[in-house]
C-alpha cells in the first residue's frame, strides 16, 4: 500500500508490541525472485533469533506466520511498485508498505516498530503539477514525489495551439474563444492580426500560453492548491512565466529542456533532482528554525534531555541522522534505561520519534552533512 500520514499514526497508537519490521529490495524483474525470497527467509531467521532473545515468553511461531505468507508469493514481490518493501507487524496483523527508494535490507525487533523509513518516505512526499509545455503543444501531469501520472484533458483543453486558436484571424477587433475552463466559463483570447509573419507566430505563442496557463490555473493549480512546475525550453520558460497568472507557480524549481519527444520514465528521471532541490530548500528553512529556537535557548541535542522532552510532549520537531542506533529504551516510566536486556537490543531513537509523534511533534529524517548540528539527534523544543 502507498503511504499516508494516517497509516503511521495508525501504526504508533498501537500498543500491541513488540513489533518485527522488516525492509526489504524488491526485484526488478523474475530473474531477481530468487534472490529476493532467499533475503526474507534470512530476514525472517534473524527476527526469530531476536525476537528469541529478547521477548522469550513469546510464541514466536505464531508472531512470525503471518509474515511467512509473504515468503513464497511471488505476485507479491512482482507487484511490488516500489523500490523496496516495508513489513511491520505484531501478533494480530502485517502491514506492507511501498517506499521509493532503495534501502539497506534489515530487520528490527522492538516495543515500538521502526518507522524512520516511513517517515522518510513521507517527507519526500511532495504533490504538484508538471507542465510539459512546447512552443505549440503541452501535456499535463500530477506528480508525487518522482511518480507522474498523465492527467487526461477535457475536450476543449487547449492541447495544442492549432485546436485552441484554429484558422481565425482578426480584422481589427477581438474574438472570444469558449472552452478553456471545464467549469463553463468563457475565455476572452485575442487571436493573431494581420502583422508580420513572425509578429504573427509570437502573437499566437502568447495567446495560446495565456489559454494553457489559465486552463491549468482554473481547473487544477488553484483548486487543488498544488505547485506548478514547467518543464520547457528556456525561451519558452520565459514567455509562459511572463504572462502566467497562476500563484502556484514555481519560480526556483522548474525543468528548462525540451519535452518534446520523452517517455514517462523519462519525465520522471528529469524529476528526480527537482524533487532534490525542493527537499532540499524545505530543509534549509528547517536548519535555520534550529539556529534560530538555539538562540532562544529552546533546541538541545543532548540525548538524555531529549529522552526528557520526548516523555513531556515537549518536542516540536525532531532531527534525526539517517541510519543512526542508539542502545537504551524509554521504559513504561518515562525514564531512560541503558542497562536492562532489553535496552541493551533496543534502538533508543525508535522510541523518541514514537513520543515525539505521539505528541504531534514532526520528525525529520537527515544524512549528516544536512544535521544542524554535529550530534546523533536535535530537537526545537516548544518552551
């Protein structure tokens, strides 16, 4: 299943632990199967040893036959739309979880399941509209991350330039054309004069931006309130940009190439350091909220007192290093444990994200070049 923040408020109101998670590549294609089933029989071998060590009263046959079913189901692994699986359970269910990117494949056993990699996943979640615009054409997409989804166009969309503006020409005045809002209104368009051919071909390049960029801003970008992105030759960017009355509109992240001619896949190859810039910008403002709380004396990255905030509901957002292990656990007191067996197996960082969400505090997931600080873990704090 694709992810939404519901399924892993879901998953953290839970208190039926332990829980086994497991992350797992998927195969991309059947040659791949094999290998993929041998690496969750492995996975499933250390779950059972660890779930052995650290929760002995357990039955752990019966916790680990419902992850068996997945084993051998070679459907599974081959619809899998992702790069990898996510599998987190307990004893009365598994839920699989679709992430984008490819992980380390691993297996974890705690009180709490690990949801940093989809926490990850859904902060990359990142919706908008992407404009594959030409100089006398232009297709529409929904986007999701790296994912497009062609949008299919009413009938009077202006797909392209020939059907928006035809074979009319003005003789001192101006026509209208109906049809670029699905909600039916009417769209005053000034068509082409008689001037010189160029001046002709301008004027009808503007005129026919002006239909796309009020045909999308009607019916999409301001309904919905997604992002606008144009991916279009530089020139073309220009023209579009300068007329666009679309406030969704991007003005840092946009493509300037040709679409002419791309695929798909190809599109959302070209996405792909788009949505980098854009994550990348949203955690600028973050780092700069720490440097600001730090001033304020309302940021810490000390481990101890962020097991304290955590506990408190005291946490506004959370930065975490990616891959990051800390033994300890937060027991059923509140208070940090370092010693006990249990501790000693148990990711510290799984249970200060959980009391930190469980609080409606956010998470952010970093590499380490990115952390605002040299530390493990970071925190703004509300007071």
């Amino acid at each position: 299943m694709r992810i939404n923040r519901n399924d892993l408020y879901d998953l953290l109101s839970s208190d039926n632990g332990p829980f086994v998670t497991m992350i797992v590549n998927n195969p991309t294609d059947l040659k791949e199967i094999q290998h993929t089933k041998i690496t969750f029989k492995n996975l499933m071998k250390e779950a059972k040893d660890r779930l052995t060590k650290m929760f002995p009263e357990l039955n752990h046959e019966t916790y680990l036959s419902k992850f068996e079913i997945y084993g051998d189901d070679n459907s599974f692994w081959l619809n899998s739309k992702g790069r990898s699986t996510a599998l987190i359970g307990n004893m009365d269910q598994v839920e699989t979880f679709q992430l984008s990117e490819d992980y380390t494949n691993q297996v974890s056993v705690s009180r709490q399941p690990n949801v940093l990699p989809i926490i990850q996943e859904l902060q990359m979640k990142f919706e908008y509209l992407l404009i594959a615009l030409n100089q006398t054409s232009f297709e529409l997409y929904r986007g999701n991350g790296y994912e497009l989804q062609k949008v299919r166009l009413d009938e009077d969309a202006p797909k392209t330039l020939k059907q928006a503006l035809g074979d009319n020409e003005l003789v001192g005045g101006e026509v209208t054309f109906r049809g670029a809002s699905s909600h039916g209104g009417d769209v005053a368009v000034a068509y082409h004069g008689h001037n010189e051919k160029s001046q002709e071909v301008t004027n009808d390049q503007v005129n026919y931006y002006q239909m796309v960029d009020q045909y999308v801003t009607t019916n999409f970008a301001h309904p919905e309130g997604l992002m606008t992105i144009v991916f279009a030759l530089p020139e073309n960017q220009a023209k579009f940009r300068q007329l666009s009355k679309n406030q969704n509109l991007s003005h840092h992240l946009k493509i300037e190439e040709s679409p002419s001619g791309l695929g798909i896949n190809q599109l959302e190859d070209k996405m792909r350091p788009v949505a980098h810039r854009w994550f990348e910008q949203i955690m600028d403002v973050q780092k700069q909220r720490y440097e600001t709380a730090k001033d304020k004396n309302k940021a810490t990255s000390d481990m101890r007192e962020l097991v304290r905030c955590a506990v408190a509901g005291q946490i506004d957002t959370l930065f975490v290093r990616n891959d990051t292990t800390v033994v300890g656990m937060i027991d059923e007191e509140g208070k940090l444990d370092t010693k006990s067996a249990k501790a000693l197996d148990n990711n510290l960082i799984n249970d200060v994200v959980d009391k930190t969400m469980q609080s409606a505090g956010r998470v952010v997931l970093l590499d380490t070049e990115d952390m605002p600080t040299d530390k493990v873990a970071a925190g703004i704090l509300r007071y």
